[in-house]
C-alpha cells in the first residue's frame, strides 16, 4: 500500500485527479483542465504552469500516452490517455488517499468548534 507522503499533498492530489479524469476518453490538456474544475464544482482548478509538467512527468513515467492530433484546419494538440501501468497507478493512488483520510478523519473527526 503506497503511503503519501505528507510534503507530496498537493502533487499526488493533482496526479490522481489528472488520472480519474482520464478514465474515460482521451483528451488535451485544456479538456483535462475544464473537466476537473467542472467535476469539482470549481474547488480545483489547473493553470498551465501546473498541468503541463504534471501531464510531461505521467508521460514520461509511463502512466499515460500523449499523441499529438493536427484535425483540419485546427491548431496541433497533444491528447493523452491512460495507459495499463496508469491504471494501476491511478489504483494505488486512490488507495492510498482514501487511507489518509480515514486517517485525518480518525484524528479530526471529534473535534469540536
């Protein structure tokens, strides 16, 4: 069971995110973006100097497959898609958070304000 590590919150959230939202059909970075913020309610939100780093780095780990599409008349773009080792990983990372929240709840949970 992969434990996240608690200075590797904020990438690990948005690598699982990027991940479910790719579940489905492929698509390019500003498709990824917009159904994240839409599925979320507008509670999390990509810029490009986030998302594309964290696209590159899934890529380059092998968790998904990027193809660039030229369409007619339309500017090129590069969609991605899940890969088997995704899969999994997406799995495992799934995993592990619904642990840290159990966990977070476990210990925040009786609080009182």
């Amino acid at each position: 069971m992969p434990e996240l590590e608690i200075q590797q919150l904020a990438k690990s959230c948005n690598e699982a995110l990027i991940l479910a939202a790719l579940r489905g059909t492929p698509r390019h970075g500003y498709q990824l973006a917009l159904e994240i913020e839409e599925r979320s309610r507008g509670l999390f939100r990509f810029g490009h100097g986030t998302l594309y780093p964290i696209l590159h780095k899934l890529e380059k780990d092998g968790h998904i497959k990027g193809a660039w599409d030229e369409g007619s008349g339309k500017r090129k773009r590069k969609h991605y898609e899940l890969t088997p080792s995704g899969r999994r990983y997406a799995a495992r990372q799934v995993a592990a958070w619904r642990v840290f929240f159990e966990r977070f709840f476990d210990l925040v949970g009786g609080v009182e304000s």
